[in-house]
C-alpha cells in the first residue's frame, strides 16, 4: 500500500486553485498530522482556511512522540515537523513538502520528497490536467506562492510547455 503524507503547503496551494480533487485522484489517501490540519483549520499567515471536512482523502493522524519529533520541533515549523515525523514513522512512499529546510531534513532521513509543483507536473503527466503553466502563473500572481523562475522553467519543460 503506498503511503503519502502532506505538509501544509501543497494542500493550501492545491486548495486555492481549486484542485484539492488531484489528491485522491494521484494519491488516493493523503494523511496529516495533527498539526498540519491546525494550520490549514485556522492559518496564522492571513491565508484562507482549508475546510478539510469536504476533502475526503484526506486522514488526520497523531504522530507518535518520539526524539525524531523533538529534534525536528526545534528546526522546523510544527506542521513540518510532524509531517516528517509521520512520514518516518509510517514508512511513506512520499511526502508532500515545500519548505526548503523542510525538504533538506525529510531528504537527511531518506524520504522521497516532491512539493506542490511535483504534484502538478504528475497530474499533467496522468492526464488530470490539460496544462501547468497557467496554474504556476496563477500561482506566483494570485496568491503569492514563490516559485522562481527557474523552477517554472524546468517544471513547464518536463510537461512539454
């Protein structure tokens, strides 16, 4: 069975294009911690809420407390953390993480990685979505999520845009 856990912000980015669907669709379940649905319930940076109750793929878990999830606590933001934390703890195929220092920890510990951009480029690829480019535009431009230049350039050439 695979198993995809999520850090906040692939969902708060798929959630404002409104293709919160492509979790199920890519990954079938996708499981948070605890923390993770407090930032997406009631986000401390002025971004919209998440109302999880109408994303059925989506399973809160309690991570186990453990010395990984200490030492991550004191680096990491607490959704980071404990979705690192899970993911380690459930043995997951994937984790679905963004943050820099985020993917360097998750990468330090032999998870395999991809963020919100990474989901786009596999639903493009699945055939879930007729094109990319315009969703990372709206992306930077709408609701200021940073994406460089670079990173849309090698995204827009792996899905043939």
């Amino acid at each position: 069975m695979i198993v995809v856990v999520s850090d906040t912000s692939p969902i708060r980015g798929l959630n404002s294009l409104g293709l919160l669907d492509l979790l199920e669709r890519l990954y079938g379940t996708v499981l948070i911690p605890r923390a993770v649905a407090h930032e997406l319930i009631k986000p401390g940076d002025g971004s919209t809420p998440v109302d999880l109750a109408r994303i059925s793929s989506l399973r809160i878990e309690a991570v186990v407390g453990s010395k990984l999830l200490d030492s991550l606590a004191a680096q990491l933001d607490p959704g980071e953390a404990e979705a690192i934390a899970l993911a380690v703890e459930r043995n997951a195929s994937l984790l679905l993480i963004d943050e820099r220092r985020g993917l360097a920890r998750a990468a330090a510990l032999g998870l395999r990685t991809t963020g919100l951009v990474g989901v786009l480029i596999d639903a493009k690829q699945q055939g879930h979505l007729p094109a990319i480019a315009p969703l990372l535009a709206r992306l930077r431009d709408q609701f200021d999520f940073f994406l460089s230049d670079r990173v849309v350039m090698h995204a827009r050439s792996i899905v043939g845009e």
